[in-house]
C-alpha cells in the first residue's frame, strides 16, 4: 500500500511587508549587473540578500565592543590589578553583610 503525502489545507506562509525605493536608472542597472553576476535569479533576491546582510553586518558591530590597544590593556590592568576599595565601598559592604545576615 502507498502513502501519499498531501499538503494541508492551512497555508503557512511568512507574513511579508512591501518595500519600495525609487532610485537613479544607473543605480538600478548597477544593481541588476551585481545580481546577475553574484548568480541571483532576480533583482529583488539580490537586494534583499543584500539589505539583509548589510543590515545584520550594521547590527553586529554595534553590538560587538571593540578597544583600542591602549583601551585593552587599561581594562586588562584594572582587572588583575583593581584599586583598593574607597570608604563608600566599604561602607556599601557592610550594609550589604547586615542585611544579608538580616535576611532581606
């Protein structure tokens, strides 16, 4: 006996959102050029792959903290080096002990 598959009734299909720019002929062709060397079927493919990837790119690096050298090696010496703690500091640990040992 064969199983055949079927597609279910429900449809589902990703919610999408139109986009529309109106840019120079020669923008538009220089973009057509790229999608048909870069192997995109259509214009669209390719300007959205590449929104997509710029735009993830954007995201990254602004996420991602990056130091200069000097920074970096600052940040390193503070970590295995710290400063003594001041009088608020202490004063802040033992509130924190009492209240702690208070269960609060």
């Amino acid at each position: 006996m064969a199983i055949v598959a079927t597609k279910s009734k429900r449809s589902r299909t990703v919610p999408t959102e139109r986009l529309e720019a109106r840019v120079p002929r020669t923008l538009k062709q220089t973009l057509q050029k790229a999608a048909a060397v870069t192997g995109h079927s259509t214009l669209t493919s390719y300007v959205l792959f590449t929104l997509q990837t710029s735009a993830q790119a954007v995201i990254d690096q602004h996420e991602r903290a990056r130091l200069s050298a000097t920074e970096s090696k600052s940040f390193v010496e503070a970590l295995l080096s710290p400063a003594a703690p001041n009088e608020a500091l202490k004063k802040a640990f033992s509130r924190y002990r009492t209240n702690a040992a208070a269960g609060a």
